[in-house]
C-alpha cells in the first residue's frame, strides 16, 4: 500500500518522535509512505486565525501538490488534518476561484487514529504485538480538531469517538470512561493566555485522574505539547503523562519502550516504562 504523507511542521519540531513513530508503524504494516513534494505549512493556527484567503491558499497548495500522485494522503496531526479537509472541501465546490482547475482528485485525506482503527489493519497490528500494554488505565483524548466542526471533518460520531479506544484495547491497554476526551485544551491559546490553557488542561488532567486513569494517550502534537506542559506539580497531583497513539503501538508491537524515548516527555511516562522490564528499556529501538 502507498499513501501520501504529510506530516506538518510540528512533526518536523516539537513533535518530532511522533513522526518517527508514524513512520515506524508503518513501515511494519508494509505502508509506503511517499512524502508530499515540497510541501508547506497548512496556515494552522497563525493563518486561518487572521486571514481566510491565505489560511485556505497554504493548505490548497499541498493538495495541488499531493494530486499527481493519486495516493490518500496520510495526516498524523489534527490541525493539519482539518485544514487539508477544509481546503479540499473549499477546491471541490469552486475549483475555479481557487484557480485550481478540474479538481476531481480520487485520493481520501485521512486522520492517522481513523486510518489505524480500520478493522483490517487494526487486526494485523493486533497479531504482531509482542508486549501489550497490561491493562495500562489510559484516558482516550481527542480534543477538537480532528472532529469539529463536523461539516469539515466528516467525523461520523464527533461527541463520543471510539478510534483510539478500539486501539488500545487491541494493544491490551484498558481505556476509561471519562468526561473530557473531546474538550478543548485551548492549545491555541498557550502563549497568549497561559492562565486559560492552565484551567482547561486542569480540568482534563483532573477529569483522566477521576475516571482511574494513569496516563492519556492522544492524536495530536498540540494537545500532547499543552496537556503535558501546562501541568504545574503543585496543582496537579499525580501529573499525567500524554502518549501519542504511534508510541504506544510501537512499543506494544516491539516491546520495547527506549530510554531515550522516555526523555522526550516533560511528565515522567513511568506508567509505561513499569510495564516492560529492565532488560527491555535497555534495548534501544531503531526507528
């Protein structure tokens, strides 16, 4: 199988492991990831935030891009994944305004949790665990994007998602039911109103805890970055460590979980690093 890939800024910065992670998982599904040509950033949030010309023209041309090939394009981060979609949408009602032509591409853009969720590669990924995930109590988080607005998305059950559940029970994790797995993390806002990321990612760290959780495990780089990093550990207790959705298949499917991966975390993941022995994370995984 080959998909296009578009990975965003953020898996190229902050969110680099969970690039290489996505990259991983799919070379063990034999998935051919043929990488957009000299694509470029999609305009979330900075662009779509103060112009709408220029938020819809960055992500446009990565589809224009990405067309030739013919291939579903694969996107790991919720932001891009709404601008992509937003930009298809935008293309197939008035391909002429946005001077793009005939556009009546075949390709599928998909969101990395949806993708990996499809019974079929759900059950392959399944057959080659080697060290599940021991009933890790894990919360489920989504945040908004790639969800709302549903006109956008085209998520079919945007309230109450089921992917990343139905990941990580095949991977032996046991995910809660809780209150905040769709909550906005104000992601956003991080820089400009620190106070407001505090009380949202309060209440979701607070709500995972109350539900029995020891950790979360997301699908996207911004809601990972803000949820671990706006955790205070005087406010906060336990903190809660944030797993992207491809770390956690990786070390389920290899059994292993590096120490040098362990290090990229502002929260200690020793939730996950006390499921695998000591032998284990010594043994370092190339990916």
């Amino acid at each position: 199988m080959k998909l296009s890939y578009y990975p965003g800024c953020s898996l190229e910065g902050t969110a680099l492991d969970y690039d290489k992670s996505v990259r991983a998982i799919c070379r063990k599904l034999e998935i051919d990831l043929v990488e957009i040509p000299d694509w470029n950033c999609c305009g979330a949030s900075s662009a779509h935030m103060t112009d709408h010309e220029t938020g819809m023209r960055l992500p446009i041309r990565n589809l224009l891009l990405a067309n030739p090939a013919g291939h579903d394009i694969l996107v790991p981060c919720a932001a891009c994944f709404q601008r992509l979609k937003a930009a298809d949408k935008a293309l197939r009602e008035d391909p002429g305004f946005w001077d793009a032509g005939d556009y009546k591409p075949d390709f599928k853009i998909l969101h990395i949790s949806s993708f990996l969720a499809q019974p079929g590669i759900l059950a392959t990924m399944e057959a080659k665990v080697t060290s599940n995930l021991k009933g890790l109590p894990i919360a489920c988080y989504y945040g908004c994007l790639s969800l709302r607005n549903p006109r956008i998305t085209d998520a079919a059950n945007w309230e109450r998602p089921e992917t990343l559940e139905r990941i990580m029970t095949a991977m032996g994790a046991k995910p809660v039911a809780w209150s905040h797995k769709t909550e906005c993390c104000s992601g956003s806002l991080t820089m400009a109103r620190p106070d407001i990321a505090e009380k949202l990612v309060g209440d979701i760290v607070s709500a995972a805890v109350r539900a029995g959780a020891t950790a979360m495990v997301t699908d996207c780089p911004m809601c990972q970055a803000n949820v671990e990093s706006r955790q205070s550990g005087e406010t906060y207790a336990p903190a809660m460590p944030v797993f992207f959705v491809t770390e956690l298949l990786l070390a389920a499917i290899t059994g292993t979980y590096p120490s040098k991966q362990q290090k990229v975390h502002l929260v200690s993941p020793a939730a996950l690093s006390r499921i695998f022995s000591d032998a284990t994370l010594k043994k370092e995984v190339s990916v």
